[in-house]
C-alpha cells in the first residue's frame, strides 16, 4: 500500500488528546519524498495537531513519528523541533517584527559563516520575489507579501520537509489563488516534500499530489485528488468535495432505486438502508425532447444560476415525490424556469454507502 | 487580518510536564520566596517563654486599634480622593483638567516617610506657620490649639495624600474603559450625573476601585517611617520594638504573623469585591467619552478639589524640600552623602537586574511548559509585595542567622575558626528581601510584555532550529527589551524608596539615602534630612513620567496603552 522506504514523514499509530478531548485517534500515513500532500479535513478534525506533532511543537502521547527514516518522535523519546531540520509556515506567518526581512529569511540559516548566511538568504529572497523588500519591516508589508517571506524563512535552511498550516487562510480571495500559484512553483522548483494542512477542499485539489482526507481525528482516505474524488470510500469523504445529491433507500436485488431510475449496490447486504450519493455534475441534463430517453428522468427547472465555468440547475424530479436535485453542467445553460428537461445519470459518480449509525454521524462536511 | 486568537495554544495543559531546567527554576524561585513567609507563619507554634501572652495583655490590643484606625482612615481617605478626582478629571471638563490628569500621580513620587518629615518640620510648634501664625496673633504658646501632625490622624493624612494615587490611576483606567454607549444610555434614560456616577460608573468601576485601595492599604500596612516617627503603635512599628528594643526575634515573628492576617483578610476582601463583579463591557467602542462641561461656581470647586491633593501631596512637601535642601546643603553633600547614594544606586541596580532576570525566567518557564502547577508557582513567587518589608525581614532574618549558627559551628568543629555572618547581615540578605517584596512588579511588566510575541513567532523560532535559550535571546529580549527596562526602573524605585526591610537587614553601618533620612529625621533633624530626600523623591519621578505617559496614551480612541508601566502597577494583587 506505502511504499514506506521513500516516505520522508511518518505517522504510525498516533493518537492525541487534550485532557479529555480526543483530537488525533490511531492515525498512520506517510508522505512521500518530493510529494506535496495535504491533509484535509473539516475545522477540528486534527490536521493542525498532525502537522505540529511533526514539526514536534507538540509532545507526542502515543504512536510514532518518522523523518526521513529517523524515528522523531515515539514514547519517551522526543526531538526537540529545533533538532529536526522541518520548515514550517504559520496560518499568521509569525514574522519576527524586530528583524527585517533579510534577518527574519537568516534567521534559521545554519552556515557558520556570515556572508554565506547573507548569500543563502538572497538566494530565497530572490526566489519568492521579494528582493526589493529585503530591508522592509514585517509591519510595512501587506499580507501577501508576508506570506512569501514567512515561506522564504521556512525554506532557508533547506528542511528536509516543509508544513503549511493554512498558509493562504489569511489572504482574500483573489490573492489567494496568485500566493498559491506562486507557493506551488516554489515548492516545486526547490523539490522540497512538503506537508499543507487546508480546510478548503479546492485548494487542496489543486495543489496536491495526494490528500490525506481527516475526519475526527482520524484519516478518512489516503490517494490522488483524482481517486478522493471519483472514488470516495465513505458518505463523508464524496459529501466533502462538492455539494452532493442524497437520496435514501434499501438494496432491493443488489440495486437502489433512485429517482434517475437505479444504482447497482455492489456488495452490500440485501435489504440494507443506503444512502446514494451522486454529483451534481454526474446529472447530465438535455432538453426534453418527446418522451425521455432511456434511463433518463423528467424533471422542472426550478431556478438557474450562472456560476463562472458552469450552471447550476435547480430541479425538481416530479414523477416520483418532486425530490429537489442540484445539476452543475459545464459552461452556460440555456434553460428558463418552468422548462421541463430530462436528466441522466453517470453512474461512475453515484456512490452507494450503507447507512448506519456510524455514517450517520459524520454526515454534513 | 489574522484573527488573534490564532495564536492562543490551543486546547487544556497537562497539570505537570516533566522538570527541565526552567520548571526546577520555576519551582526554586517560588520556594526560596515563600521562604519568609512560611518562616512567620511557622513561628505561630514557637514557645516564646512569656512573651507573646506578655505582648498579648499588654502592647497588642493597641496595635490591632492603631492598625486598624489607620486602614480606616487611609481607605475611606484615598477612595474619596482616589475617585472622586479620577471621575472629575475623566469626565467632566473644566479649566486645568487635562494637566490634573497627569498631575494627579505626582505625589506617588514621595515616600510617606518623606512626606511626614516635611510637615512636621512645617506644622510643628517651632515650624514657619504656627511662628507666622504667632506673630500675625501676638499669641503666646499656650493661647491656641494646633493639631498636632504626630498622631494617628496626622498619620492618615500623611499617607492618604501620597497613596491616593493608587485609586485614582485604577479607577481612572476604569472609566475610561467603560464604554461610551452604557454612559450614554444612562443619560438618555434620564440619569443626570451625579446618578450616573453612582449607579453606572461607579458599579462598574468597583473591581477596579477595590484592587486601588487594596494596594494603597497594603502599603499603609508596610509602612514603618511614618508610624515610627509619629509614635503610632501600628504593627510594623511594634515588630521593629519587639525585635530591636526587646531582642525577641520569635515573638517579633508572632506579630509578624498577625499582620499577616490582617494581609490575608485584605486579599481575601479584594478578591471577593472583585469576584462576582467581573465585569464584562457590553461594548466595545470607543470614543472621546462625552464630558460635562463645569462652568462658574462648579468649575471652582472641582479645580479646588483636583487641586488640594497636588498642592498638598506634592507641591507642598517638594518646595519645602527643596528650600530645606538648599538651606543645608552646602554641609551635607559630603563624601558620606556620596557613599549613600553610591550604596543606594548600587542595591536599587543590583535588585532591579536581579528581579527583572528571575521575572523573565519565571514568566519564559511558565510559557514553555503551559503547566498549570507552573503557572501557580510563580504566582506565589510573585505574592512578596503584598507582605510588609518588616515581615520579610523577620522570615529572612531568623532562617539566615540559624544558618549562619550551623556554618559557624560546623566551621569551629572541623577547622577551628569561626567565619562570622555569611548570611544574615549582609548585602545578600538585603538584596534576597528587595527580590522577594519586589518580583511581583517586575514579574507583572514582563508577563504582559511577552504577550507581544504571539506562540506561533516561538514556534518559527524552535523549527528555524533554535533551543529555547536562544529562542529567548534573539526573539523575546529584543522584542520586550522597552518593558523589561520599565520594570527594571520601577523596582529600582522601589528600593531606593524602602526602609523596613533595608532597616532590619543591612550590614553594620551601611547606610543609603532612605536609611539616612530616616535616621537624620530621628535625630530631628529636618532640614538635614531633606537632602537625602529629596534626592529619593527626584528619583521617584522617574516612574511617575512613565506612568503619566502611558496615561497620556491611554486616552479613549487611543486605548492600546503601553502595558508594563500599567501592568507592573495594577498586578501585584491579582
């Protein structure tokens, strides 16, 4: 499954409380050298905890903590953070204000020699684009700007592995995007194996090769953006990335059936209560033509919402008992409300999970 | 941009983390300072053979009165004085009152012992106005009656006009806090001002108001200059007579211990004034609070009665001072008056260095381990202030001179010589007293101080791979380097201006510029005595500028004050 040899960071087996609150419960992953992963999950689930045991800014209760092939961490042996060469970029940056930029990027550069010091901190400060900000105080710079001296100071003394913890939570939406871009092809350039924690579902796509998906304190799903997506293993891991169509029901014959008629329940227990999940996307809706196609439902456009790469339609399913479905299909749409349209369904993107108490907590992301 | 609490640790501390180099710190600290204290209190059950039911049927029932009389008057003196000027300055305008502001701390600047000199020499029956007054009258000695200075009230008043400034720097900070809008809606409710004043803002001011007395109180306890000159038999006063005049270090221990009481009550008063009035403010803005505007009649008599204490507290006392000062100085700016200051500055630094050092240890402990047992050892290492200097001398002196008994035995059984005091009489022993009274400031100012580095900019530093230590060195000391040189000005203050302590502890014929004065005064002489003084007072100012600074900037729409000035102040009795 790991291939755990070229893991460069390592959870086996960590679980973590304050006091009586259980935050990290027997998780294990890894993380592969030169890979970035995110570790995703709702506000709570643990992932900030995840990150600063592994930078050791917590004290490790159970389990064990690899870096690259060295245990960091495991009962009754802690390295000092100090000690373990891992970069780490702050939700607030953390900037120090008495020093400037340059003292603030040379901080943690371990050279001996001062101009080597000096040499080492251009050198980053060049590569994130804040040359000309090199004698700037924290304070003068605008957010932005202190994110990309916050990542320059991390990368500085050339960690063995770099964390994020909500490095982009701090910056407004449009500059978002333009940090991250910019984060991204640093990291990249410099090859550094690096760890993000992030609440946001699309930043984590977008930037990672792999998500570790967290939930309550434990990891949810382990693979590609790609695999988290069009292969969730749970209820709460499809529910995470998109708002998602739910409809109720029991395998009858191995199949569900739902309003856009039925959904094979493979491997699941005859008679089961399940829950079918399908995307909005997985809706493919065409404009009625004579009687629906094969397979296809009728249903009401109820509303219409031009959004900026796609439309999301409203719909009410009438032939059975006017359930209310969302279809994002790409680019504009071209519906009024009131038309009656016919959807289909793409049933690699409808998941069927068993409904039991166990998913029934962990259902709203 | 980034909300605040971001920063904060997240989620509850272990109760004990494991003893590294700072807890054994920590927890050394807090031991070796209730030291004294646990000294007094465990002398209660030391047989005195006679003596404490001696004292008891004899001396202590009139020091409990004259202690207590004098915390009266001292209390009902600087609450009206304290609040009665802070609400007139804060919130009403009228000629003057933004220099009464800053001027209103003035008298903090002069110790009460100084203060009690001045108008004795002023008021008594040789002094300028009784002789102004007789030769105005042609009066003879026996035709009038003059109050005479050198009793209980006269120690009241005494105290009263240097200690206000406690209540009125509290209180002050109080009003302003309060938000404009609950002040507002009481007057659209109909409240004028007087009923604004007494059922808005002075309820929620109270916890505010109650922490001032408290320490002005405290410090009326602590007091031995004043009571001792004046002949009024406080306890401070009869734990000097009971160990100097009688040699009864045990039963000086037992009174000790009773003042410790009477310490305990006052905190435990304050804390339940306090307790369940914890205010919250319902709002948060801010602006210029809207003042009555005292015009006429009204105007006079609030100047009058913002100005009586100034003039009175320190315009006074410094002018006569200064005149004394002048008149005496040629003869007592001697080599030996250079020794005292040399011996004053050299403790008052030492002490200052030493106390913010310890309070930094301590406070960077505390926020390394996040131990709650941490966390309540240095508040014990920080409870000294509230205790009289008189009763840390007495814990320090007895433990010091047994310790001193054992080296010298030792030394004569196994080497044959006798090595003398190594402890108690030194400038050891002193400076171990001016830690254990003073860390509470010094420790409050560095506490808040380090607030300014948020816990994400310690964790930069320890993954940029620095320890601790150097953490310390080249995140924490750069960034509080303003405040830690505040609580180190505030203690050196403190301990040019202290007596008891000094009195009880100091080595044989070590005198500085408090003990001077204290000793010249007892001599009568006066005017002698202003030199030394007035050199303490014109250092006291020091920390009264800093103070009226950061009260300057505390201004409503200007609320993010400078914290450790206010927070050394304000912080001994939480």
């Amino acid at each position: 499954m790991i291939d755990s040899g070229s893991d460069v960071l390592r959870f086996e087996g960590v679980s973590h409380a304050f006091g009586a609150e259980r935050v990290l419960d027997d998780v294990s992953f890894g993380a592969r050298s030169g890979e970035l992963l995110c570790l995703l999950g709702p506000s709570g689930c643990g992932k900030t905890t995840a990150l600063r045991l592994a930078a050791g800014l917590e004290e490790l209760q159970t389990g064990r903590i690899v870096v690259d092939g060295l245990a960091v961490a495991r009962p009754g042996v802690q390295v000092a953070p100090e000690k373990r060469n891992v970069g780490m970029v702050f939700q607030d940056y953390a900037l120090f204000p008495h020093l400037d930029v340059l003292g603030n990027v040379a901080f943690g550069i371990r050279d001996r020699d001062t101009e080597a010091r000096r040499k080492r901190a251009f050198e980053v400060i060049e590569q994130v684009g804040m040359r000309r900000f090199a004698d700037a105080y924290p304070h003068t710079l605008s957010g932005g700007q202190q994110q990309r001296v916050a990542l320059a100071r991390a990368l500085a003394p050339k960690p063995r592995l770099l964390l994020l913890d909500e490095p982009f939570s701090g910056l407004d939406a449009r500059l978002r995007a333009q940090i991250r871009d910019e984060t991204l092809n640093v990291v990249r350039e410099t090859g550094t194996s690096t760890v993000i924690v992030t609440h946001d579902p699309e930043e984590a796509m977008y930037m990672a090769d792999r998500i570790a998906l967290m939930n309550a304190g434990r990891i949810e799903q382990i693979g590609s953006p790609v695999e988290l997506y069009t292969k969730p293993v749970s209820a709460f891991a499809a529910m995470f990335f998109s708002s998602i169509n739910r409809f109720v029901g029991r395998v009858v014959d191995r199949q569900v059936s739902t309003p856009f008629g039925r959904v094979a329940a493979s491997g699941l227990a005859e008679g089961q209560h399940v829950e079918v999940l399908i995307r909005p996307e997985a809706l493919h809706v065409t404009r009625t033509a004579g009687s629906p196609a094969v397979g296809a439902a009728r249903a009401e456009v109820l509303s219409v919402r031009t959004l900026r790469r796609a439309t999301l339609l409203h719909l009410c399913c009438g032939d059975i008992d006017g359930t209310h479905v969302h279809a994002r299909v790409p680019g504009r749409y071209d519906a009024a409300v009131g038309d009656q349209v016919d959807v289909a369904v793409d049933r690699s993107l409808a998941y069927v999970f068993p409904l039991d108490a166990a998913s029934a907590t962990s259902r709203k992301p | 941009m980034v909300d605040a609490s971001l920063s904060a640790p997240r989620g509850r501390r272990p109760c004990w983390s494991r003893p590294t180099a700072w807890s054994l710190f920590t927890y050394g600290s807090a031991a070796l300072i209730a030291l004294p204290i646990l000294v007094v209190l465990s002398h209660v059950f030391v047989p005195t053979a006679g003596v404490w039911s001696h004292l008891a049927s004899t001396v202590l029932p009139g020091y409990i009165a004259s202690s207590l009389w004098l915390m009266l008057g001292v209390g009902v003196g600087t609450l009206i004085l304290g609040v009665g000027t802070a609400w007139l300055v804060t919130l009403c305008r009228f000629p003057g009152s933004r220099v009464f502001e800053w001027a209103l701390i003035l008298p903090m600047a002069i110790p009460a012992y100084v203060i009690a000199y001045t108008y004795t020499g002023l008021l008594d029956f040789a002094g300028p106005v009784q002789g102004a007054l007789r030769a105005v009258t042609g009066w003879g000695h026996d035709d009038y009656w003059f109050p005479d200075v050198r009793s209980l009230p006269g120690a009241v008043a005494m105290m009263t006009l240097v200690l206000y400034p406690y209540v009125y720097v509290l209180s002050r900070a109080a009003f302003l806090e309060q938000s404009v809008c609950v002040l507002e809606v009481s007057r659209t409710l109909g409240a004028g001002p007087w009923r604004c004043f007494f059922t808005v803002a002075l309820p929620l001011a109270r916890p505010a108001v109650a922490t001032g007395v408290t320490l002005a109180l405290m410090e009326a306890l602590n007091d031995f200059g004043t009571v001792q000159y004046f002949g009024v038999n406080t306890f401070t006063a009869g734990i000097f007579r009971t160990w100097m005049g009688m040699g009864q270090p045990a039963a000086a221990a037992q009174l000790a211990a009773v003042l410790m009481l009477f310490i305990a009550a006052l905190v435990l008063v304050e804390r339940a004034s306090r307790g369940r009035g914890s205010v919250q403010h319902t709002s948060t803005r801010y602006r210029e609070l809207p003042r009555y505007r005292l015009r006429g009649g009204a105007a006079a008599l609030a100047c009058m009665f913002v100005f009586v204490p100034i003039l009175l507290g320190f315009v006074v006392p410094a002018t006569v001072l200064a005149v004394w000062a002048v008149e005496s100085g040629p003869h007592m700016l001697d080599a030996r008056f250079l020794r005292e200051a040399e011996n004053s500055f050299a403790l008052a630094a030492g002490a200052a260095v030493l106390a913010v050092a310890v309070a930094m240890g301590l406070a960077y402990g505390v926020r390394l381990h996040r131990s709650r047992a941490m966390a309540i050892a240095a508040r014990i290492a920080s409870m000294g202030y509230a205790v009289p200097g008189a009763v840390i001398a007495v814990g320090i002196l007895i433990p010091f001179a047994a310790i001193d008994g054992w080296i010298n035995d030792w030394t004569r059984a196994h080497m044959g010589v006798r090595v003398g005091l190594v402890l108690s009489g030194t400038v050891a022993a002193v400076m171990f007293a001016y830690l254990v009274r003073f860390l509470a400031i010094s420790f409050n100012a560095v506490e808040s101080s380090l607030d300014k580095v948020t816990r994400h900019m310690d964790d930069a530093a320890r993954t940029l791979g620095h320890g601790p230590f150097a953490t310390l060195l080249r995140i924490h000391l750069p960034i509080t380097r303003g405040s830690l040189l505040t609580a180190a000005i505030l203690v050196f203050v403190d301990v040019m201006k202290e007596l008891p302590a000094t009195l009880l502890l100091r080595p044989f014929n070590f005198d500085t510029l408090a003990i001077r004065a204290y000793l010249l005064a007892t001599d009568e002489r006066l005017a002698d005595a202003a030199t030394p003084a007035l050199a303490i007072v014109a250092v006291g100012i020091v920390p009264v500028i800093l103070l009226s600074r950061a009260i300057a900037k505390s201004r409503p729409g200007a609320l993010a004050h400078d914290g450790a000035a206010a927070a050394a102040f304000a912080g001994p009795v939480r």
